[in-house]
C-alpha cells in the first residue's frame, strides 16, 4: 500500500508522533530535493559574503568538475 499510494505513513510512539515511513523512491526524491536547496543556500551565503567569480571562470570551473 505504501508503494502504490505514495503516502507517508505516520508512526506514533505512545501517541505521539515518533517518525514517517515512506516508500524509496519518495525518500530518494526528497534526498535530491534538500541536496538541491543545500547548494542554492550555499550559493546564496558566497554571494552575501562577497565569494564571487566571473562567468567565465565559473565556465572554467564547471568544465573540470563536469568532467
């Protein structure tokens, strides 16, 4: 059930709530999403902390690591 409906299921602990169990691709899918958040957020704290470089340094910098 849980893999057909996608819907996390609440467990409790002596009534209240103790943790979520969801199917695997959910939990990828959410994995993926903070990893994404976490870089937007770092970006963010470089640019308010002056860590900046040109475009085309970024270009640079992007080749090596795509390699």
């Amino acid at each position: 059930e849980l893999a057909e409906h996608r819907a996390p299921v609440l467990i409790t602990q002596y009534g209240k709530p103790a943790a979520y169990l969801v199917d695997v691709a959910t939990f990828d899918q959410l994995q993926h999403r903070v990893a994404i958040l976490e870089g937007i957020a770092r970006g963010e704290a470089a640019v308010q902390q002056g860590r900046t470089v040109s475009q085309s340094a970024a270009k640079s910098r992007l080749k090596r690591w795509l390699k």
